[in-house]
C-alpha cells in the first residue's frame, strides 16, 4: 500500500536540535527551537501550573469526555483574555483546540466548507508553519509585503498599498504580536490604518495570537484583535497556551469567531463541532483544566501575572544585552532592530553562508534565514555570541 511513498525533508528545526545535540563543544549555542528557556536552558513548568496540577489530581473526578467544544470554563477565560470588553458576545464563539496548530487547522478547515476557492494573505515571511499547515488544508494562499530585510523594518506603506488590491471577502493572515520570525509589530496606528482597510475592502481578519503577554502586557498584545473586534463584521482569532502558560506538550489552543449574528454564531458552533469530530473528536483537557482553573482564580491569575512578566522581562534583557555586545564590537552595523523587535524571535540579517560559519566554526545554531530565538541568549553566552556573529561578518 505504502510503495510509492518518498522520505519527506527533514524539518530545519528538528535537524538543527540533532546538530545541536551532537555537538561536543561546550561553549555550543542553540538559537533555533522556538520554546521558552531560563537562562539555565531549561524550559520550565510555571509555578502555577505545578500547583494546580495537583490541585486536579485532588479534585477532579472524572476523565469522561467533554464535548468536541472543549471546556466551557476554559472557552469563557479564554475569549475574554483574547477580547477584552470588545466585540458583540452574543456573536462571539470560542471553542477549544488542541493547541494552535489545531486551532488553525480547524479553522482552514471551516473555511474550505465555507468557500471553497477561498484564498488566504499571508505576511512574508511568516511563521514556517503557516504555508503547510493551510495549503495542506486545501486553502490558497498569497503573500503581502511585511519586513523589509535591509532596512529590518515593518514595509507599512506597501502592506497598506497591496491590502487594498486584495480581492474583497479574502482572507488575510495577521500576526496579533510578536511577529515570527521578524519580532517586529505594527504600532496601534498602524493597525487603526490596517483595520480601515480591512473594512473598506470587506475582508476577513485571520488572527494568529500564539504570544500574548510576550510583548508589552496581555492588553496592550490583544490590541489588534479587540480594536477589530469593534469594526468589521466577521473574523477568526486562534490562540495558543504554549508560551504564555509554559504547556507546550499539553496542546492548549483556542479558536474564536465573530459572526455576523447570532444566526450565524449558531451555525458556526454547528459547524465547528461536525469539523473537529473528523478529526480529533474531543480536544485533550487537561492543559485546558488548568488554564481555566488559573484564569477562575484571582490568586493563581496574580501569580501567573508575575511568572509571565518574568518571562518577558528577561526575553527583554536578552536582547538588550546582546545589542549592546554587538554595538560594542561593531559600532558602524545598525543592530537596532533586535531591540525595537518583541517576543522570542527576529533576524540578525545574516547570509545563509554567514549562518553555515557560525555553525561550523563556533557551534552557533539558528536557521538559514538567520531567525533567533533570543531565549537561547544568556549572560554567560552572550559575550562568546557577540564574538562569533561580529567573526563572520
């Protein structure tokens, strides 16, 4: 049955951990995964999570299914973390997934029932998984100007110039904040000019928000959903649990919808249900569990508060720390972009052939594009890093 099959490529990403992994230097660097690390290099369960844990352990009486929805109290917490007190509720549908991933296939999903010949805008470049997961889906897709590679930032003007060419009732892809792989966002008049255009054209805002509270603070990162929440008449937002709440094997995702209406509302739900029964049937709940208990409770929400600024405060000193190693070593290179970038990701500019020496000849590991995940940066790191990247330019 499975003769004609061919070996896939590898992933860029799993083959650099092996690289990684195989490499006897002790003064090795690992920039590629996309997980959150401590400056020790574990990628740790949050203190809060531990503790409700066992307080599920304690409680929880049964492991019978929960619907193909997910957990109510999980889809309630997370619709107002996405949207705030924006948004017409009663044309607001969340639904559990599991993880982002799940959350975008399900969505790519419901829209291929909706209009086949449906095409999606993505940003270019955009998340590495994006392209596959929703082509492999059946949807087309199409890029729009987003980061100027040279000049390492945000191509506003040409974003804004060929959204309004975009066919009226397409699709287009956004990033809610810190953009992967670029780190770099829209500023919030920005987003008020991408919102007008959004609605002049009649086009439909997919939002990916897999980072929330990793840029400035959870309300400040839901800006771009919650003001277009108040203006168009339909969107999709999918969120993620990994980053923020550290559940990256749990699989914790969400997926809202703005309907026109209730009607509406009430046939997505329909519709959503049908679709995830093909496919996974029930989303797994523990992870979801203990969001919701975190997020039900205002002294496990305070501490998850100080467990996430503590994340985001030191992706913040990382970047810092490595600009000024580099400004330092190469005051005539403009090394602003990683401090203007937010979250875990941004390009060093670097070639592909500059990547390869950093590897070979200093164990420095990233992807060709030279994306970084600064979570890989450390104090006792970052002077060696400095050395390397200055070596190969």
């Amino acid at each position: 049955m499975f003769e004609t099959l061919q070996a896939m490529p590898a992933d860029a990403i799993l083959g650099l951990i092996a690289e990684h992994n195989a490499d006897t230097r002790a003064e090795k660097i690992d920039l590629g995964v996309g997980v959150y690390r401590t400056a020790d290099g574990a990628t740790p369960v949050l203190s809060v999570v531990k503790e409700v844990e066992q307080l599920l352990v304690d409680t929880q009486e049964s492991k019978a299914y929960l619907g193909t929805a997910g957990n109510p109290g999980f889809n309630s917490s997370m619709q107002q973390l996405a949207f705030g007190d924006s948004g017409d509720k009663d044309r607001l549908l969340t639904v559990q997934t599991p993880g982002g991933s799940g959350s975008l296939r399900v969505a790519a999903g419901l829209i291929q029932r909706a209009r086949n010949n449906a095409t999606v805008w993505v940003s270019d470049p955009t998340w590495n998984n994006h392209v596959p997961l929703l082509a492999g889906a059946g949807l087309s897709l199409e890029p729009y100007p987003y980061y100027d590679t040279s000049r390492h930032e945000i191509r506003a003007e040409a974003m804004l110039d060929a959204l309004r060419s975009v066919p009226r009732g397409d699709l287009v892809l956004f990033h809610a904040c810190c953009h992967n792989p670029s780190g770099l966002d829209p500023s919030a008049d920005q987003w008020r000019a991408i919102t007008d255009v959004v609605v002049e054209r009649e086009l439909v805002p997919f939002i990916d928000m897999a980072y929330q509270g990793f840029a400035t603070d959870l309300d400040s990162d839901a800006f771009a959903v919650r003001h277009m929440a108040d203006k168009v008449a339909e969107m999709i937002v999918s969120t993620s649990c990994s980053k923020n709440f550290g559940l990256y094997r749990e699989r914790v995702g969400a997926l809202s919808f703005l309907a026109t209406d209730q009607g509406s509302r009430s046939i997505l739900a329909s519709q959503v249900s049908s679709l995830a029964r093909t496919i996974y049937s029930m989303p797994p709940d523990h992870g979801a569990a203990i969001v919701s208990s975190i997020l039900h409770d205002d002294r496990l929400r305070a501490q998850w508060h100080q467990e996430l600024d503590a994340m985001r405060e030191r992706l913040l000193a990382m970047r810092q720390m490595l600009h000024a190693a580099l400004v330092a070593r190469a005051p005539d290179r403009d090394f602003s972009h990683l401090v203007r970038a937010t979250g875990m990701f941004c390009f060093l500019g670097l070639t592909a052939g500059q990547v390869t020496r950093l590897k070979k000849d200093f164990g420095v590991y990233m992807v060709d594009s030279s994306r970084i995940n600064v979570a890989g940066i450390t104090p006792g790191n970052v002077d060696y890093l400095a050395d390397s990247i200055v070596a190969v330019l």
